[in-house]
C-alpha cells in the first residue's frame, strides 16, 4: 500500500438549492482524480481522502494524505 500526498483547495460550490456553499476539493497526487466534500473543516478533508480511496479510478489500494 502506497501513501500518496493529496493536494487540499478550500473553495465554494453550487449546492443543490442554487446557493454558494463552502467545500473541500481534494486532488490525487498521483493521477489527478478529485473528491469534494461539502464544509470545510478537517472532517471534511478526512471524508475526501477517504473517498479518493474508495473511488481510485486505477483500482489502486493507496493510503492517501494531506499534502504538508
């Protein structure tokens, strides 16, 4: 299993209501797939990384970090 550092945007999006919301974008670091998470607090963060493991597009096995 790989460790692979993430890189971690604080941004906003369009929710479902139409209205500007607060989210984290989480970016692979090894093939660029991302996740967003609604929020912006460190839970937000940890759920992204988690997706990115459960949504790896290589079917890839990796533990996935913040990048420092």
């Amino acid at each position: 299993m790989a460790t692979i550092s993430c890189e971690v945007e604080f941004t906003t999006r369009e929710n479902d209501s139409g209205r500007e919301q607060d989210c984290v974008v989480v970016k692979c670091g090894e093939c660029d797939h991302e996740t967003m998470s609604w929020g912006d607090s460190d839970r937000s963060v940890r759920r992204c990384l988690a997706l990115l493991g459960e949504e790896c597009p290589k079917d890839e096995k990796n533990f996935y970090v913040r990048e420092s």
